[in-house]
C-alpha cells in the first residue's frame, strides 16, 4: 500500500514539513504512518511530534555493525507496515541487502540535476564549475549511491551572483515543490519501478519529468 509513507531523516526535515503539510492539505493522498531518525536530536522529528505522528530514534551508533542497525529499521518499517519509503535528508548509506529488500518502494531526494553531482557538497561543486543550471533530482534508491532510476527533476538558472547561501535556499524551494508531487503521484499509483525503469501511467519515461520554477 503506498499510501503508508515512512519518511527517513537526520537533520532538519524541512522536506518532511513539506510532505507533512501537503497530507494535511490532502494534495498527497497518503497517510505518514510514522518517522525514523538516526540522529536522536534531528529538528526533523520535533516536527513529526508537532504533526501527531509516530517517531522511533535508531541511533547507529548502538548497533554493532550496518546489517544489526538496519534490521531494526527493517523491524519498524514491517511494525508500520510501510508501502513506500522517503528518504529526506537522511544521511546514512543503506547496504545493498536493505536497498534491494525495499525495490521499488524506497526513493530519495538529491540536490543536484543527477547524474551530476552525487555525493556530498553539490552546491560548492556546481558553483566551483560554473554550470549555468543546477537543481534536484528524485530516485528510486539502489545499492549504487544517487544512481537509481530518475523520476522528476525541478531545475533553476544559476546566476553569476549566486552564492553557496542564496543556492541552497533555492534548490530546497525546489525541493519543497517537487518532493510532494512526486509523493503525491506515487501515492495515487501513478508511477512504479520496473527493472530499472520508471513508468508514469503505465508509460516508461524515456527522460526524467523535468520542472523549471
Ligand atoms: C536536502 O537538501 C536533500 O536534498 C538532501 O538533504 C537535505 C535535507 O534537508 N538529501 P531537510 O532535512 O529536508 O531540511
């Protein structure tokens, strides 16, 4: 059931108010049935508790090895009976067994037009270059970091006066929009992994739906 939406995070969880408010609204059609954090002081969880919704901190730092910390998270996520798993902002490398146990229910959001810029410091790395565009990208999540198969991109004009500041603020608007569209569309049925394919309405998507604001 993908409207059993499990949300991931670490830090602030800005994208997770996203997601929350859009519930709320009624634009995703889907319930957050609950939130894991490994960061026991992650921002992101006071605000899961402001929404009513159900929080469990697994702290890896507890967990002799990746394989016992994801076997707890695997028990949560069976205990809420999760249908689709967001990853926003949550910064711990899942193994390949993890990742390949949740295929096709398990995407996360990347501030960078992928397959551009995986990893760390997107924004210092797209101004060191000088690209003209920047923005984010939605995945479905596989064993590779930030290479699983492209749903949407939200796109935005680098300009000569931008700054590591005024970046960051733009790609996290861009991902408050596009983060729950794509929830939302995956919550409705519209969208499945098939392979390594994306399929919108039953078509493949030949490109990522890509969205400029
Ligand atoms: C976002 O920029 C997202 O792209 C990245 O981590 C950040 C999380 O921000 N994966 P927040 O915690 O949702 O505010």
């Amino acid at each position: 059931m993908t409207n059993r939406i499990v949300v991931l995070v670490s830090g602030n969880g800005s994208n997770l108010q996203a997601l929350i408010d859009s519930c709320q609204t009624g634009r995703i059609r889907a319930e957050i049935v609950g939130v894991i954090s490994n960061v026991p002081h992650a921002y992101a969880l006071e605000r899961a508790r402001l929404a009513n919704i159900p929080t469990q901190v697994i702290d890896h730092r507890k967990y002799p090895d990746r394989a016992a910390f994801e076997a707890e998270m695997s028990r949560v996520l069976q205990e809420w009976q999760v249908g689709l798993i967001v990853l926003a902002g949550f910064m711990r490398v899942l193994t390949p067994a993890f990742v390949n146990r949740f295929s096709g229910q398990m995407i996360n959001i990347h501030p960078s037009l992928l397959p551009a810029y995986r990893g760390l410091h997107t924004h210092a790395r797209v101004l060191a270059t000088g690209d003209k565009m920047h923005g984010c990208s939605i995945h479905f999540v596989t064993a590779e970091l930030d290479a699983g198969a492209i749903i949407a991109q939200a796109i935005t004009h680098v300009m000569p006066n931008d700054t590591l500041e005024t970046l960051t603020q733009e790609v996290q608007e861009l991902e408050h929009h596009l983060y729950p569209l794509v929830v939302a569309w995956i919550a409705a049925g519209r969208i499945a992994l098939l392979g390594n394919k994306v399929y919108l309405d039953g078509q493949e998507l030949q490109d990522p739906i890509r969205i400029c604001l």
